[in-house]
C-alpha cells in the first residue's frame, strides 16, 4: 500500500513538473515573440558600418538633437483654431514606431487618470448645481411658510381686533 502511494506521488510530482516546464517554454516564447515586435515596431535597424562610404565620418552614437527631435511633438499651425487644443495634444500623443511599450502604457494611464480626474470634477460641478437647486427650493418653501404664518398671524389679529371692537361696541 506504501509503494503504490509513493508512485502516485511521483507521478503527481512529474506532471506536475512538465507542466511548470511547458508553461515556462510558452511564456519564454510569448516574451521573445512580444521583444521582436518591439524592435519591428522601433523601426528599421542601424545601419552596419560598411553601409557608409569611404571618407565618410562615423555617426555619432549619442545624437541629442536628433533624439530631441524624434521624441519633440511636431506644433500645429497657428490656423487652428484655440478650443481644438485637446484634440491636437491627442494627435501629438499618438504613438510613434520610436515609443517603448512601458512609455506607451505609461501615457495611456496619465491619459486615463485625466479623464477620471475631469469626471469626478464634472461630477462634482453637478452635485453642487443640485445642491443649490435644493438649497434655493428649500429657502423658497422657508418663505412661503413664513409669509403663510405671518397672514395668518395678522388674520388672528384683525379677529382679536374685530372681537374686541364688538364688546367694546355691545
């Protein structure tokens, strides 16, 4: 009975293992599928340094006005017009082959963060529009009952008046 349990056990163990080492293989595949579309997307690849003539000088690895260049936004013309702002800086945000997959995910959460922080503050703008639309009915109703006691109150008086002048009369 001992035996046949540590088989069991052993045969657990070993599908257990070709498991963890087949799941390993698909995600190892998956990243290195995944890191070759990066560098499609990126762009072509440097040019070797026998792509450039005799004479030529080697290019500068560490370039900061191209790279400047490549990650500046492109300004639109002056012709547009200034409420269209936003759509212009969705234009300016638009991935290039250059943006990374982190600096993509990185903008499309700042993007998403402003858009909760515009909700939340139109739904703020909201709640206090309905709130002093309650506010003023509340103060309308406090007037109405106040002028509604104040003629009854005078009603009272006109009837104390009128009883009083009618004993005094008798």
């Amino acid at each position: 009975m001992d035996v046949v349990l540590y088989i069991i056990a052993a045969v657990i163990l070993v599908v257990l293992i070709l498991f963890a080492v087949k799941l390993q293989g698909k995600t190892r595949n998956a990243d290195e599928e995944h890191q070759r579309e990066v560098v499609r997307a990126a762009g072509a690849p440097p040019r070797p340094l026998e792509d450039r003539g005799a004479g030529m000088p080697r290019r500068r690895r560490n370039n900061l006005a191209a790279m400047m260049a490549n990650r500046r936004p492109q300004r639109p013309e002056q012709d547009e017009e200034p409420g269209e702002d936003e759509e212009v800086e969705q234009q300016n945000i638009q991935p290039t082959a250059k943006v990374g997959a982190k600096k993509l995910k990185k903008q499309e959460e700042k993007e998403a963060r402003k858009a909760q922080r515009e909700a939340e503050r139109e739904e703020r703008e909201e709640r206090k529009r309905m709130q002093e639309l309650r506010e003023q009915e509340r103060r309308q109703e406090e007037e109405k009952e106040r002028l509604q006691e104040q003629k009854q109150k005078e009603e009272e008086s006109w009837e104390c008046i009128c009883i009083l002048t009618m004993r005094n009369g008798l």
